[in-house]
C-alpha cells in the first residue's frame, strides 16, 4: 500500500471514533444574512440563540453602507502586511478608535483575535518570566503562551487563592503576566478583574485581558471588563475580536500600553507574516466605533433582553448559570438530554446549541442561550415559550 492509503485509512478510523463518540461537528447551511430570524437551508425560518452577535450588528445597513464605500474609495484588497505596504488610513483610523474606546495607549491590528493571541506572549516574554493562565481561557491563549518559553503557571477558573498561590510560586521569574478571559464562553461568568488586580499589585504582575465575549457587552457602556471594574487605562494588555459584538465580520487587535504595542509591531510574527485586513472591513470598524461612542441603545437593550430572559427562564423554573454577560447556560447536567433538548428546540423554530464533555466538565452539560440586542421582546418570548414546552415534555421542569 502507498503512503496515503494508509493514512486515509488512519483518517478515516479517527473519523469514525470522532462520529461513534458523538462528536462530529457538521455544519448548518444558513441562506441569509445573519441575525435574530435567519433562514436555513431546508427553507426553515428559525430564531438564532447561538451567534456572537450580541449587538445585533452582523446585518446593520450603517455598517454596510461604509464598507461599500471603501470598497469604492480604496479598493478590495492590500495584498500585502502592515509594515511593507498594506497600511493605510484606514488602519491607522480603526487603531486610534480602538484605543479611544478601551481607554488604552495604543492599538495594533491582526487578521483575527486567535492571531492577536497568538502572537502576544512571544514577543514580549522570555525563559525568565511567568505566564500564570485562567484554566478555562480560549484555545488561541493556550496555543499563543504554548509559543513562547515563558514558565507557566495555571490557576483554576476565576479561583483568587489558586490564583495567589501560583503567584508566589512565580516569584523567582523577572516578570509576571496574568492571562484571563473577560468573559467564559461556556458559564457567561465575570472574571473577577478586581481582584485579580489587587493580587497582581501584591505580586508585582501586569495584566491581559481577552475580550473577546466581553467587548461592546459587559459594563455599562459595553467597554468590558476595566468598565465593569472601574479599571479604563489600568490593564497591560486588552485583546479582543471584531468578529462577535464588533459587527461579527473578521479582525482582532490587542490594545494597552504604547510600548508593547510598539514592541508587538516589530516582533509579533502573525503581524509581521500575514496580510492586512481588507479596507471594506477597517472602514465598518471605524463607523461602527463612532456608533459605539454616538448612542449606548444597543447595550441598553442588549442588558434590558438578558435580565428579561434570565429573569423569564427562572420563573419557568430552569436552573441557569449566575451570569454577567450575555451567555446565558441552561444547565440540564446530562449529556444526551441536551441533545435532544436542542433539537426539540429546532423543531420549535429556535435554533440553540448543546454543548456536553469535553467541552463542559462531565455531568454539566447544558444548553447555552446567547442573547442579542438584535433580538425583540416577541423573539424571546417565543423561545421561553419553547423551553417551557420542551422542558416539560423531557421532565426538566414541572
Ligand atoms: C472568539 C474568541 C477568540 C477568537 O476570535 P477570532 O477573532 O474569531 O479569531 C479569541 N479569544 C476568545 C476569548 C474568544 O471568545
């Protein structure tokens, strides 16, 4: 046999241990824009609960109408990285926006939040510092800390004395960085930022946030995390994505102090070695920054649906996650009654995901609901409406 007849045949058994465990992931076919009400491909008009849209932005006419402009005034394309000659002011302009609204130094852009994660911690630390990590951060934090020789510390979820304790472990390092997502995407929980700022005060360490889930959703105003902690200007490092709240069409920066910035533009290779981002999406991301800093409507309607639906859900009588962001966690614990739970869902016309181990520790798997300023108080209704249902039908509430 060849060599690739072999590993087809090692793909293939992967493959089907990956189906019989009940993991293969397939992908539903959506025929419209995305949104609250969106159409799939069997002509089903559903409701979605799953997308990152939290701003409901994915859609907005404003947002579109600039990115066809600037595909008129600057074309398609830059077909070439930031430094050689794929910056234009554009670029420049989204930055500036950026910082103006985390309240930071300086900006630099990536193609997405998984290359600003990527490629943050190797050009900044060495062998003789400490990278001390959230056990529950996103998998692009995990791959970028993997790239650089830092000593790694790891604390469990949100938990301030494990967090304490890996911090005196790392005494010995030069520097300190404390890596935390601003919101966990599975339980929609907080990271304790306070906190985590008075411990990295006590141990002499800087800070990163990822606000990826938290950007434009948590603190009054949406600016995330430092808002909701009153701590705008007091963090090291922010990243976040353009691809959830932002307008959910693709980018990511990191934002904080000048000289990292600075350093991360003369030494973060997915900067250096991969292409600009196109100007239709920098010109969107800079109208949609203007938005932001015109109207809070969206975070007020965003907030009023969250408190509306959780508020709703537990009435029904469903046990959902204490949450601070705008993931709500329906937990139903068992693996194949969130299964069946969803799809009983998709049959009501509200397309929801369950997610179950590995992606959750086993027994708590859940359904997890994913609210929208985009949605209006008759979407949510329909979908309480359709958990209550399909609650009582599989004997998850009375
Ligand atoms: C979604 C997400 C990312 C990846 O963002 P992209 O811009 O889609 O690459 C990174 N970190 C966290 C915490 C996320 O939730």
């Amino acid at each position: 046999m060849d060599t690739y007849s072999n590993f087809k045949k090692y793909l293939q058994d992967e493959l089907s241990d990956i189906k019989s465990a009940g993991l293969y992931k397939n992908e539903r076919i959506i025929t419209s824009p995305q949104g609250a009400v969106i159409k799939v491909s069997t002509g089903q008009e559903v409701l979605n609960f799953c997308a990152n849209n939290y701003l409901g932005l994915s859609d907005n006419k404003e947002l579109i109408e600039a990115a066809k402009e600037a595909m008129d005034s600057r074309g398609f394309g830059m077909s070439s990285v930031r430094f050689i000659c794929g910056t234009q002011d554009l670029h420049k302009q989204l930055e500036a926006a950026i910082a103006n609204y985390f309240g930071t130094e300086d900006t630099i852009l990536y193609a997405a939040c998984f290359d600003a994660n990527g490629g943050v911690f190797e050009p900044l630390l060495t062998d003789q510092d400490a990278i001390i990590s959230d056990s529950l951060n996103h998998a692009s934090i995990i791959d970028g800390v993997r790239l650089c020789k830092a000593v790694r510390y790891r604390y469990a979820n949100a938990d301030m004395e494990d967090l304490e304790k890996q911090l005196q472990k790392a005494q010995s390092q030069r520097f300190r960085l404390i890596v935390t997502d601003g919101v966990f995407s599975m339980d929609g929980n907080v990271a304790p930022l306070d906190k985590i700022y008075e411990l990295a005060n006590k141990y002499n360490a800087m800070i990163m946030v990822d606000e990826s889930h938290s950007a434009g959703v948590v603190g009054k105003t949406g600016r995330g995390t430092t808002e909701l902690f009153d701590l705008k200007g007091q963090i090291e490092i922010i990243t976040g994505t353009l691809g959830k709240a932002f307008g959910g069409a693709i980018g990511g920066f990191t934002t904080g102090k000048k000289e990292i910035i600075d350093m991360l533009r003369q030494r973060s290779r997915p900067y250096l070695f991969s292409n600009s981002i196109p100007p239709a999406i920098a010109a969107a991301g800079i109208r949609m920054f203007e938005m932001m800093d015109r109207t809070n409507e969206l975070q007020d309607k965003l907030h009023a649906n969250t408190d509306y639906f959780v508020t709703k859900m537990q009435e029904a009588g469903f046990d959902i996650k204490p949450t601070q962001s705008s993931i709500c966690a329906v937990m139903l614990y068992d693996a194949k009654l969130s299964q069946d739970m969803a799809a009983r869902m998709l049959d009501e016309g509200i397309y929801v995901t369950g997610f179950y181990y590995p992606v959750v520790p086993k027994d708590l798997a859940r359904i997890r609901v994913q609210i929208s300023a985009g949605h209006k108080t008759e979407h949510l209704d329909k979908c309480i409406a359709a958990f209550t249902k399909t609650g009582k039908e599989l004997g998850v509430i009375k």
